[in-house]
C-alpha cells in the first residue's frame, strides 16, 4: 500500500500540485484517532516537508484515505524565538 500511495503522492507535485502528502503510518479512521505523515509543499523548484501527526477530529471533514490531500492544511512557516498562532476554519 505504501510504495503505490508514495509514487501517487509523489506524481501529484511532479504534475504540478502544490500540495501532497506522504502517509508513514497506516490507520483506519474509523478506529484510529490519528495518523503520522509529511505533507509535501511544492514552491518552484522547491518542496517543504513537514512531520504531522494529523488528529482526525480537528479537521472540517471526515480523512478519505482515497483522497488524503483534502485534508492538507496551508504551510505555515515561523520565524524562530516567535510562537505560532495555528488555528483551523470549519
């Protein structure tokens, strides 16, 4: 499951996407409160990886393991010695 979700994810931002995400640990939402994975933030030639562990019940919508990228929030970047005020919109 992982080598086909990667090469998908992967393929979105080599086709343009601005946004991806690599899953790196595998669990069902409906029994699973959360999932580790990278979301990818392509700009130019360049793409940021960030870790997450993406909590489930903070998202405006149910995670469709079939269509995870809906669930990418915005990059976020902050400046070092400052603290991030990080909230999500319903």
């Amino acid at each position: 499951m992982y080598q086909q979700h990667w090469e998908s994810a992967l393929g979105r931002l080599v086709e343009g996407a601005t946004k991806s995400a690599l899953i790196t640990s595998d669990a069902d939402p409906t029994v699973a409160k959360y999932i580790f994975w990278w979301p990818l933030y392509r700009d130019g030639d360049t793409v940021y990886v960030q870790n997450q562990m993406l909590h489930y019940d903070q998202l405006p919508r149910p995670f469709s393991i079939l269509d995870p990228w809906k669930s990418i929030h915005e990059r976020r970047t902050v400046t070092p010695g400052r603290s991030a005020n990080l909230r999500l919109e319903n």
